[in-house]
C-alpha cells in the first residue's frame, strides 16, 4: 500500500471515530460511501451514483429506529426519500473532491434537516415540499417552474396527514406536544402554490425531453387528502419515453421501472402529476 493510501485509510478511521453520537451509522455504510465516491469517474452524473443502488431492498421507516433523533445512515435498505438523500449527498461529494465519509454524513444532514441543523424529530424535513424549499435556499437545489406547458396545472398545499395520523409515526404517538409543532409547520406551508406537470402530459414528446433532464428529481404530486407528494424517484430516458429510478415497493428494490413513467402515474388513480427538482 502507498504511504499516501495508509495516511488517508488513517485520516478515515480517526475521522469516524471522532463522528457524534448524534449519527446512527454502521462500517458497511462508509465502506460502501466511500467506495462509490473513490471508484466515481470524473465526469459521474446523478444517474451514475443512483445506479449504485440498484437492487437493494425497499425499506420502510428506515429513520424511524431510535428513541431520539439521530442522523441515520442506511444504504442497505432505502425508500424513496432516503434513496434521493444518499444519492444527493453522494453528487455534493463529488461535486467538492471529497471522497470520506464524515463529509457525505455533513452533507447527509445538510439536505434532511431545516437549515442542516438537526434538532430533534421536528427539524427534520418532513414534507417533500419543505425539503425542496429549504434546500433551494441553501443553494443545493432548485424547483423547475415555468408559466407554460408543460407546466399546466398548480398545486396549493393543504398539509394536515402527519398531525391527523399521529398513530402512524413512532415519534408522535402520545406526545401531543409533536403533534403541535408538527401542525404549525404544516400551517406555515398551508396556501403555498407550485406548478406541476400533469399526468396526462406525460409523454415521450420533445417538449418534455427539453424540460425534463435525466437525473432529475422526480416529486410525485397525489390527491390524497392532507399530502403533497406521494412518491419520489429519478428521470431516465429510454427510446420509450421517460422512465423512474426509485426505491419500489412494488418490486421490493431499487429499480429502474420496466414501464414508462406515463403508464406508471396512470395505473396509481390518486397520483396527479410531477413537480420537477434539480441538483444543482
């Protein structure tokens, strides 16, 4: 081994041992992180670190396993959200030339928690519409939003699911103290109104492969009363038409879905359209 390889396998393992309490994480996480990140080519789009995923099991309320929070670090099993966190936090990597995994966890907590600071279940992003905002303000992302088609059709957010259905989250059953706070921030959000892409646009036509960028966040927007988005995933276009990486509970993994997104949304009745989300 090069000396130059010993002193950064050294640098990593001080570094991780110096990581806080407040990071839930184990030795396959980082082996992994730091894998990908070392193995990357210079020119690795979002689409090449998503693909690093691929096959690995659905999971749900993979974030929901400690008394307190804790910034979790699962790779091994992901749902959608955690799936565009890792892979987010992954191109800010490579992004910066950084290679270790204290810095993928720096930017880890970065895109989950409201200004990156995490203080409890409450500072967590909780809605797709919050975390888009808060990291647009940071500067990692930025929502497309256009007064023309295929832009057609306006969503106004009208957030209520989390504190009508305490019993579904580990952290909000019994504490009604949460429960409130959780509501106030749902009220903060209450009237705000973006525009999305309709289901019924979403075609292999050459306006939407203008607009619509592989490595796109894809933000599954739904009528489902008292939420925003119903599921997240990538853009991936195929001769077909657009396609979705994500993390399926339909196929228990990591996949990029067989059908194309427009025969997707099609068969989930209570799924809308999409709004549209870039890394920047």
């Amino acid at each position: 081994m090069e000396i130059s390889r010993i002193l950064q396998t050294g640098y990593a393992v001080i570094a991780l041992m110096l990581m806080p309490a407040s990071i839930a994480w184990g030795q396959t996480d980082s082996v992994f992180i730091e894998k990908v990140l070392r193995q990357a080519p210079a020119d690795a789009d979002v689409l090449y670190f998503a693909r690093q995923f691929k096959d690995r099991p659905y999971v749900a309320h993979t974030l929901e396993v400690n008394d307190t929070e804790k910034l979790v670090v699962n790779t091994r099993q992901l749902d959608c959200t955690t799936l565009v966190e890792n892979v987010s936090a992954l191109v800010l990597c490579h992004q910066k030339h950084a290679g270790d995994y204290p810095t993928f966890c720096h930017y880890l907590r970065q895109l989950r928690y409201r200004q990156g600071r995490l203080d409890g279940y409450a500072s967590r992003l909780h809605y797709f519409s919050d975390w888009i905002a808060d990291n647009a303000k940071m500067g990692y992302v930025e929502e497309i939003q256009m007064e023309k088609a295929p832009f057609t059709a306006i969503q106004t957010l009208d957030l209520n699911f989390m504190s009508q259905h305490p019993q579904l989250y580990k952290a909000l059953k019994g504490n009604a103290e949460l429960v409130k706070t959780i509501a106030s921030q749902e009220n903060m959000l209450a009237g705000l109104k973006y525009r999305y892409i309709p289901k019924k646009q979403i075609g292999n036509t050459k306006l939407l492969r203008q607009v619509v960028k592989d490595g796109d966040i894809i933000a599954i927007t739904c009528s489902k009363p008292g939420l925003d988005i119903a599921h997240l995933g990538f853009a991936v276009w195929r001769k077909d038409g657009l396609h979705l990486l994500n993390a399926s509970q339909l196929h228990k993994k990591v996949v990029e879905e067989p059908m194309t997104l427009g025969q997707y949304l099609a068969k989930h009745p209570s799924f809308t359209g999409i709004r549209l989300v870039r890394l920047r």
